[in-house]
C-alpha cells in the first residue's frame, strides 16, 4: 500500500521528476506528458462520476482504478531493475472493456452522422474524459517512438476512449438524445 506522510518533496522544483525506478526525467519528455494526461483523464471521469450511478458508476470506478495501473505502468521504464513488481496493464483489463462496450452498445442504434460532445451532463464530461484519453494515447505513442512502452498500455487507452463514446451515448438516453452533427449546417 502506499503510505505519504509529506505531500512536497521540492524535487520538482527544477522542472524534473522521478520515475518509478528513480532515475530523473525533464517534465516536459512526452513519457511524462503522457501520463500527466493519464491522470487529467482520471480527474475528468470523477467529475463525470457526479453525475452517473450504478452500473455506469461502477464500470468508472473500476476505470479510474486502471488509470493508476496505467500511470504506474507507464511511469516505470520497460527493462528496470524494478520490472519484477512492476505493475502493467493486462489484456484482462482491455478484455473487459471491450466486453462492457459491447454489453452497453447492444441497445444503442448505430449512428448516422458523427455525434457532438453534449447532450446530458453525464455525457458531456463523458466525452470530455474521451478527448483527453485520446490526447493521452497520442503522447504515449509518441513516447514509444523513442523509448519502450508496454503495447497493452497504448492499446488500453484506445479501447478506454471508445468506452467512453459508447457510455456517452448511453447517458444521451441510449443514444436517442445524442447531438448530431449536420455537415454544412451554418454555411
């Protein structure tokens, strides 16, 4: 478990961070960026966690539990000395997301234009989370252009946006009170 009695440490303070094996990176390097974006993703789901319940909650619950599976993984170079603790993503995870789009997908009708952030407040914050889990991927795959990234943590946060589509459109009433986008609309 993890146990902080001191919140600041000033070790930051110089515009570099410790990794999880303890070497330092600049704050900026797109590891870093990537899972900065991790944890703003985990932030947005609680905010979209005010306005869920139920099963809708507790797939978020479950979700914002990953994240910090996630920001661990990432935050521990492959190949450390640390690599036997380490904690990583597994296909399980991926496995039940992809298993809870399709159970939520089931009663929602396909779509016939793309859909616009909005609709309920849950969905709205819903589609917030998404915009910044895509940011967060993108990093990561920039981060593996240079260093290893496990490919299960990119693959998570992609099947993690697509979640977080689906439970849009199911807090949009199934989908039935979605916004739509009309191309051309205001020309």
């Amino acid at each position: 478990m993890v146990k902080l009695d001191k919140i600041y440490t000033r070790g930051g303070d110089s515009g570099e961070t410790s990794l999880t094996d303890g070497r330092r990176a600049k704050k900026y390097v797109p590891r870093i960026d990537a899972y900065g974006s991790i944890d703003e993703s985990n932030a947005a789901i609680g905010l979209a966690r005010l306005y869920t319940e139920g099963i809708n909650d507790q797939m978020l619950s479950r979700i914002q539990n990953d994240l910090f599976d996630l920001g661990a993984d990432v935050s521990l170079p492959n190949g450390s000395k640390y690599e036997q603790h380490a904690l990583r993503i597994s296909q399980a995870q991926i496995d039940r997301l992809e298993t809870e789009i399709d159970q939520m997908n089931e009663h929602i009708a396909p779509l016939n234009s793309f859909v616009l952030p909005g609709g309920s407040a849950a969905a709205a914050h819903l589609h917030q989370a998404r915009t910044i889990v895509r940011r967060a991927e993108r990093l990561l795959v920039k981060a593996a252009d240079n260093e290893e990234i496990s490919p299960l943590a990119i693959k998570y946060l992609n099947r993690l946006s697509d979640h977080l589509f689906v439970m849009s459109r199911k807090a949009n009433n199934n989908g039935k009170d979605d916004v739509l986008w009309i191309p051309g609309e205001n020309r």
